[in-house]
C-alpha cells in the first residue's frame, strides 16, 4: 500500500512544480513581449514587439494627441475614431493578455499594405486593468462580450456587421 501512495505524492507534486513552472514561464514571456500601455504611446507600431525588433513600416503616420499612429491601424482613441469616420472603420475590441490578440495585433502590423487603403482598424482594449471608460463603453455599445471581436460601423456610429476572430484574411473577407 505504501508505493502507490509514495507515488501518487510523488506525481501530485511533479504536477504541482510543472504547473508553477509553467505559470512562471509565461509571465516572464509575456512581460518581455508586451509593453505597459504608457510605453505603448511611445512606440505605438512596437507594442507587441520587443525593442530591437521596432520597424516603423508606413511612411504615412500622424501625430493624434501625443501618440504617433498609422493611418490604417491605430490604437483606440476618440480623435482616432472621429478623424476615420470618412472611412470605412473596423473596431478591434482586444486585450494585452489574449493569445489569438496578440497574434492577430502582430498579423495587422506585418500586413497593413494589406488592407484597403478606405479601411481604418482602431483597436480597442476590451478587458485589461488599463481600459478606460470610452472602451467599455464602446463594447457595451455594441454588444461585445469577448475579446477578438470585430464591428465594423459606418460614419455614424451604426453597426454594419460583426465577427469574432480572425486577422488580415478574415478582415478582407468579412468587410462590407
């Protein structure tokens, strides 16, 4: 009777250090791909990227506030929102801590001479602790219960069509 016990000890805790270990690994991962939103405003096109990989792509950019953005793919601000409603506009509602975000987020900035040249995608921070009241209330809005969703809406406002998922290919298809 001892061996199976010393052994089911044994295995509970090798599960217990692989989990920890694991946990531990993917923080650090995280932390070192990821960049504090403050950091984010100085280096818009590299939020997701670590420094030395910084390619500023789009030669178009402007200044909106104190943050440089490009023309197509922007960070969620209201003058951001405002200054695109001649286009057509795609909010990307997502969060820092959402795998399939961060891989769609890094797939927008590889291919942004991809996308129509009279589309603007705002990406919208959908559930971290930095969302301000304009996001939520933008998901709330339109009815956005999960990250790596996307509404497109027209110049005012009104919702056209939705979809959950997806990046530069799934854009191309789904817009109207």
């Amino acid at each position: 009777m001892k061996n199976p016990i010393k052994f089911a000890v044994i295995v509970i805790v090798v599960a217990v250090l692989g989990i920890g270990a694991f946990t531990l690994s993917q923080n650090s991962s995280q932390s070192d791909t990821i960049m504090p939103r403050e950091d984010a405003a100085m280096k818009p096109t590299d939020t997701l990227m670590k420094n030395d990989e910084l390619t500023m792509k789009n030669t178009d950019d402007t200044m909106i506030g104190d943050k440089m953005m490009s023309s197509q793919y922007v960070e969620y601000l209201k003058t951001a929102l405002d200054n695109a409603s001649t286009s057509r506009r795609v909010l990307f509602f997502y969060a820092s801590w959402c795998p399939t975000c961060r891989q769609a987020d890094l797939n927008f900035k590889e291919n942004e001479s991809k996308i129509p040249e009279d589309v603007t995608i705002i990406r919208v921070n959908y559930n971290d602790s930095e969302t301000d009241q304009e996001e939520k209330d933008l998901a709330k809005k339109y009815g956005v219960t999960y990250q790596h969703t996307f509404v497109q809406i027209d110049g005012e406002g009104k919702e056209i069509t939705k979809w959950n998922g997806g990046q530069i290919n799934e854009l191309q298809t789904n817009i109207k």
